[in-house]
C-alpha cells in the first residue's frame, strides 16, 4: 500500500500532458550544445534501453498545485510528484522489475548483524548547479535534516528503530555508513529517499528557517537537485515547466547524457473532466487516471488521436471517508476544534461501523464505476498480492445491522426518521473533498444518500485541494473528509505515517504523543514488530493483523477501489510498465523519448 512517496496521500494525480507537440524537433546539435563536459564522463552510466532522439517536450496536466518544493517536508502527492523530478536518492525501486537498484550509490555492503550498511556513492554526480554531490550531502541530509527536531518531517518515523535513528557516519568523500538500533527491513528500499545540497541549505537550517526554504516563491534556479529535470519556471494555477539536468550523470548508448527530453511541462487543470477532455481532444500525451467512465469515449477516439488504452488491473490506490477525532482545541481561540458531542459519536466504534454498513459499495460500484470496481474493506486492496489479507471484517449493505448499532450505542430516531444522540442533539455532520476531482464528489453525494437512510443528515463541502491539505494537516478545521491514499508501494512500512498513532498522516488523530486507544497503541506495536525482522511470513502475520484492526475500527470507512486504467500516445518509447497499478507510467523519465513520424 502507500508508496513513501505515494503514501503521501492523496491520489489526485491524473497525469495530464498538454499539447505534446515537438518543441524543437529532433534537435541533437542543440542539445549536444548545452551538454556538460567532466574530466570523468567515462564514468556515466549508460541506459540499457535502445538509443532514442533528443529535443522533445512532453507536456502533463495535473489537478493541483504543489504546495511545496522542499523534498523533506513534503506531505502531498501533489508536491512529491515534481520533487521527484529533481531530486534522487541512493537507491531506487525498479518498478518493472520490483527490485531495488543502485541510484546515487553505485553499490553497498550489508554487514554480518544485518545492521550496518556501507553505501559506495558514485563519483560522477554534479547537483544541477555544477558543485560536486558527496557524502556531506547524505549525512547532512539525515543529520541535519530528517533528524532535526526542529524541523516538521514525517520522515522521522521511516528512518528510526523503536524511536531511535540511525547512526551516519561519513567514511569518506565518497563512502558513508549507517548502523540501525535493530534489524530494519526495508532499510535499502527506504534509502530511495531524496538526498538534498548541503551547500545550498545548510545556512537556512542554522538560521532557523529550514521549513520555508524552497517553497512555491522560490527562484527556480535555487532549487539544486541531482535528478534528471530542473525546474525552469512555475507559475501557480498555470504550469511548472522543467528543463534537462545538463549535468545528469546517466547517459544513453551512444554517450550522450541522458535525458532525451528537452522539457517537461505540467499544467494546472480545474478538473478531471478537464484533464480527460485535454488528453481525448490531443492536447495532452498520457493519461494515467482514466475513470472508468472514460473509457467508452476514449475508445472512439483512440484511433484518430494516435493513442491507445492499457488496463493495469485493480487499483492499489484506496478512496475513504474519516471523521475527525482530534481532540485538541485551536491555538487561536482555545475552542476544540469541533463540537465535543460530534466528536463522541466520531469516537464511537459502533457509530462507525454503523455507517460503514449503511454505505452502498454495489451502487457505488455501478453508479460512479460501471462495474468496474472493487469493494474496499482494509488499508490495502487486492492489487497488493504480496500483502493484502482478504479475511478481514466485511460491511455490506445492511441497513438493518446500522440502525440496530446505532440504538445499542443510545442514539434513537426521531418521528421524522432524523437520528439524535441522548442529548438530544441532531447527528448531522459536514463531508469535505476536493473540488477538483469530480469522482469523489459523486461519492460525496452517494454518501449523503445512503446516510440519510439511516436518519444522519451529511453537509457536502467541496473545497480547493491545497485548502483541503490545510484544513486536515494543519488547522484540523473540519468533521468529516473524503480522500484517498494512493498506492504503488510494495512494502508496508510505507504507511507508518498513517497507520503509527504518532504519524502526522494519521489523519483520524494524527501526532499522537501517545496512543488514544488499545487498538492503535496495538497497531503500533504491530507496526514495528514487522520492521524488526527479516522473516516474510512474520512480516505478514503482522500486518494481517493490522489489516485486520482496521477493518474492525473502521478509523477510515473505505469504499471501493477501482480499476486502473492509462492513455498512451503512441508515439512515446521505452516505457516500462511498472508491475504495480499504482506506480507511475513515468518513472524513468531521463529514458523515454517520443518517436515523430
């Protein structure tokens, strides 16, 4: 479930590329013009996929604006989905393969108690500013960074034992070495995390101000990273456009250094009927979040558009509804940050349950996803073979079982039908999703239908989507919101920062400083059980168990999930397609080129 880049929430991500016409051709002089010339390009790494053509621009429309280009910070898809762009990490996941591969380091060693791990880096790596990346950068990176206190990063939880980080030491220019408090199991997975410049950032840490370095008003060319693309311009509601990294350290067969793309370019779109209207109508290039509602209108134009439609399978993304159980009170004010008495029924297991079973998943299913589509019961859907446990608690359609729940826990119906708790007070609550994302409004509706079934009377509030990430992330200025997580990962440390009582994704209650209940203090234990050994069947018994609890707490009251569907111009080559539903079909970018005919 949860990639750690796509746990991040929030899978609104239909790539949507805009007028994919070529910028400058097929260009070769031009771009062999800008290339960087090093003493060591003997040392590139080249691609082993065939040869392609220089000088293209693709161009993808997305629905929101990144609410940030600070990689450590970070918290939504939106947002990690252009850092990615430009920053790497020691390792990476071969999404084709499922396997972890060399990125930054050129190779390690895992030392006989299985916790100490020396990374070899590569010397040929430039920051896209030309400055030499060493390990300075990685120890500052985890040091100075993730580990700073001060400094507001759900990355913590990914990189500690127990609570406790790991140890780096630099060894030299070039090597470093990390020593875990205990067995960590997806420590080399886990290293893919993005490693920035010290000598860009180190001066913004020491003065207190890490946290405002690289936003969404920072001059692109300050923004320094080792990957592929550099950000050329952004201009907010209407595009990020990025540039080849002259300096980037892989290169293709025949010795250029790679990528073969001139630009990347995103657009801003209102909405996901926008998006789809950009890739059908030929204005974009691919479109990795086909509804499917889509489907039957992209068929017909397929041909005449020069794209074709791949169906990945079941989606590993998930769609939820949470009602908000914070306790605290807005520093403002010094009020709670919602009614106490709705946040007692939000409390109540029985009062979640009963609207998990009055929710219609088969209407859903046929109404918003014409058939195709799952019913959703767990954290992960049955797209993650690897990790999904199917016996877990089920809530089909019973309206019967919700009202006979909602009586036993002392609500009671009025003569109208309208249900209210002992104090007499109406239950009727506001559900809050993201303007833009039309499918989730349709299930916002549906909710209220079936809601009102069982004498509960929901308020709809579609709001922006960088509103929305406020209101649940930092003022918690909300009841109830719809949402998704989005998927891709394969292992499921991924999650911690949703599913560990003390993670600030952990949207019910998220920053615990101690576990409100049994049941989460049992997910975090649970949670760490399954990091601390190497053994997969242990690791499965786990997180069953977790799977489990989940379904019986219903915290997140899931829904369905659909098929994955994609839209593919013809023209592009050496895509690679990942072997999860969930995973970018972008994801070597610095490899795929666009063939014109």
């Amino acid at each position: 479930m949860l990639s750690r880049l796509k746990l991040i929430i929030w899978a609104f991500i239909p790539f949507l590329l805009i007028g994919c016409q070529p910028s400058g051709g097929n260009n070769q002089s031009s771009l062999t013009d800008e290339m960087i010339s090093h003493d060591d390009d003997t040392n590139l790494v080249f691609s082993k996929l065939p040869q392609g053509q220089f000088g293209q621009q693709l161009i993808l429309a997305v629905g929101g604006d990144p609410k940030t280009f600070n990689d450590i910070i970070a918290e939504d898809l939106s947002s990690r989905q252009f850092t990615g762009l430009m920053f790497e990490g020691l390792t990476t996941v071969d999404v084709a393969t499922d396997k972890v591969e060399p990125l930054l380091a050129d190779h390690w060693e895992i030392g006989k108690d299985q916790q100490t791990f020396t990374f070899y880096l590569r010397t040929n790596v430039f920051w896209n500013d030309g400055q030499k990346f060493t390990a300075d950068d990685v120890v500052f990176t985890f040091n100075d960074l993730i580990y700073n206190t001060n400094i507001a990063t759900q990355l913590r939880l990914f990189f500690s034992v127990n609570g406790k980080p790991f140890d780096i030491e630099k060894i030299d220019d070039y090597t470093v070495r990390f020593k875990t408090a205990g067995i960590y199991a997806p420590f080399i997975q886990f290293m893919s995390q993005a490693i920035l410049p010290k000598h860009k950032l180190e001066q913004a840490v020491k003065n207190g101000v890490f946290e405002e370095a690289w936003g969404i008003n920072t001059p692109p060319k300050d923004l320094v990273g080792t990957g592929p693309f550099r950000l050329k311009d952004y201009q907010f509601g209407q595009r990020a456009i990025f540039e080849r990294n002259p300096y980037y350290w892989k290169a293709a067969p025949n010795g250029q250094r790679l990528p073969y793309l001139q630009n990347v370019i995103y657009e801003f779109v209102r909405d996901q009927n926008a998006m789809f209207v950009k890739f059908v109508s030929g204005q974009s290039d691919l479109h990795s979040g086909l509804r499917p509602e889509d489907i039957y209108l992209a068929k017909r134009f397929a041909k005449t558009r020069d794209f074709h439609i791949v169906e990945r399978g079941p989606a590993d993304g998930t769609q939820f509804f949470w009602f908000n159980q914070n306790p605290g009170k807005n520093p403002e004010t010094g009020k709670p940050f919602l009614p106490v008495y709705k946040r007692q029924w939000f409390e109540q297991k029985a009062f979640r349950q009963a609207v998990s079973y009055a929710i219609d998943r088969q209407g859903i299913i046929d109404g918003v996803f014409m058939g195709m589509a799952a019913p959703l019961w767990s954290v992960e859907s049955e797209a993650n073979r690897r990790w999904f446990n199917p016996n877990v608690k089920q809530y089909p359609l019973d309206l019967k079982q919700a009202r006979k729940l909602l009586l036993e826990a002392g609500f009671r119906y009025r003569s109208d039908g309208l249900l209210e708790d002992t104090k007499g007070n109406l239950v009727e609550f506001a559900l809050m999703t993201n303007v833009e994302n039309a499918t989730r409004k349709d299930l916002a509706s549906i909710i209220r239908e079936n809601l009102r079934e069982i004498g509960i009377i929901v308020n709809l509030q579609f709001v922006d989507y960088n509103a929305m990430i406020s209101k649940i992330a930092d003022t918690y200025q909300y009841e109830a919101c719809l949402l998704g997580l989005g998927g891709g990962a394969n292992d499921p440390s991924s999650g911690l920062a949703v599913l560990q009582s003390s993670g600030r994704l952990h949207q019910w209650f998220p920053s615990q400083k101690k576990p409100a209940t049994t049941w989460e203090a049992r997910i975090d234990e649970l949670m760490q059980l399954q990091l601390q050994t190497l053994d997969f069947a242990k690791r499965k018994t786990y997180y069953d168990e977790v799977q489990a609890i989940m379904a019986e707490q219903q915290p997140f009251i899931f829904l369905v999930t659909p098929l994955a569907f994609s839209g593919i111009k013809n023209r592009w080559r050496n895509l690679r397609m990942p072997v999860n539903p969930g995973a970018s079909l972008m994801w070597n970018l610095e490899e795929i080129w666009a063939a014109y005919r």
